[in-house]
C-alpha cells in the first residue's frame, strides 16, 4: 500500500467511526442550532461586527467540541495498533485531514444557520465564505494538533483549555479582523496579505505536527 492509499485508508476509517457514532455529530449540530437560536431570542439580528464576533466565538467552541475529540477518543491499545499499521506522518496527515474536511461541513452550516435566524449583514459574501473556510481549516489544525498533546496527559481537558486558548486567541483576532472586511462595500489595503498570512499560518502548523507528532507517537 503506497503513502496516499494509506492516508485515505486511515481517513476513510476516522469517517466510518463517525457515522457510527451518530450522537456526537448529532450532538454538535444541536450546539450550533441551539447556540444560535438562544442569541436570535436574546439580541434579534444584531450589528455587523457583533454578529462577526459572536459568528467567530462560536466556531471556536464547535471546533473544541467537533475536532478536538479526534485523539482524545483513541485508547491506548488502538494507538499500538495504528503504530504497527502506519508511520505517524500518514496517522496526523489522515487525522488533520479528515477534521479539516469536517470543520468545513459545520463552518458551512453555521453560516447557513446564522444567516437564517440572525439574518446575512455580508455585502460581500463570497469573500467571507471563504474567509471562514479557511478559518475553520485553521482552527482544526490547531486543536487537531493540540488534542494530540493532550491525549498524552491525565487532564486531557484541562490541557487543551491551558494550551488552546493562548495560542488560539491571535488567530481569532485576525480571523474577525480579515472576515470583517466582508461587512463594506470599502476595499481595506492588505487584505489579500491578510489571508496569505491565514494560509501561512495553516501550513505552520502543518509543518509542526509533521515534524513534532513523531516524537508523542512514540511514547
């Protein structure tokens, strides 16, 4: 089996075990529907970079609770069974994969779901769209990476709380600062450079879990 069969094999597992563990994919989308719903009946439709605000701060949540549980539901005795089927370079390629194409699936719906209770503010929609995809690329990396420090330790939520949050919280920044160029017709200088940085910041991270997850996949 070559590198990318490989690959797509541990993927296609991580999707298997998804589908069969209905309630916590059910559970999630719940969360967004539910967090939604309760600020339409406290706020209505609130202001642009209110609802910029609340739309980032929610994702952040769907992915600790969507992405973040990819490492902490391994046991130890299915670890050494990936660890003599493959490298740990497929094992987080397949796991940052696959919680990057699920991140999307829920960026996507909670667009759709705030949109359609707290109304669409967006002159320009496309252009946050794609922000947000590429946000929630992003956040998955990060917490993908961080859930698998986290496994190794006894506290596993504790851990992705102290670890999480600081590291996290410039890239929110940025992400509510870059999406709320979408809010006026006016074209802001640098916003392009601004994604770029976005999509640099992906592939940093990327480049840490490949070169870091080596050393936690042997211990």
């Amino acid at each position: 089996m070559n590198n990318f069969s490989l690959i797509l094999a541990l993927l296609k597992k991580d999707i298997l075990l998804e589908t069969r563990q209905q309630y916590s994919f059910y559970g999630v989308l719940l969360y967004i529907a539910s967090s939604t719903f309760v600020v339409y009946l406290t706020m209505g439709q609130p202001e642009d970079k209110v609802w910029n605000g609340l739309f980032w701060v929610l994702q952040l949540f769907i992915c600790i609770n969507a992405v973040a549980k990819s490492f902490l539901q391994e046991n130890r005795g299915r670890m050494l069974y990936y660890y003599s089927l493959s490298s740990p370079l497929h094992f987080v390629l397949a796991k940052l994969l696959f919680n990057a194409i699920l991140m999307l699936f829920m960026t996507l719906l909670s667009i759709g779901i705030f949109s359609l209770l707290l109304g669409n503010p967006t002159v320009r929609f496309m252009e946050f769209v794609l922000v947000s995809l590429l946000g929630g690329i992003s956040l998955s990396m990060v917490f993908t990476f961080l859930a698998a420090i986290a496994a190794k330790a006894q506290q596993q939520a504790a851990m992705m709380a102290i670890m999480g949050f600081p590291i996290i919280i410039p890239q929110l920044l940025l992400l509510t600062k870059v999406s709320g160029a979408a809010f006026t017709s006016a074209i802001q200088n640098g916003w392009w450079q601004m994604v770029a940085l976005l999509f640099v910041l992906d592939l940093l991270v990327l480049a840490l879990a490949v070169i870091l997850f080596p050393f936690l996949w042997k211990d």
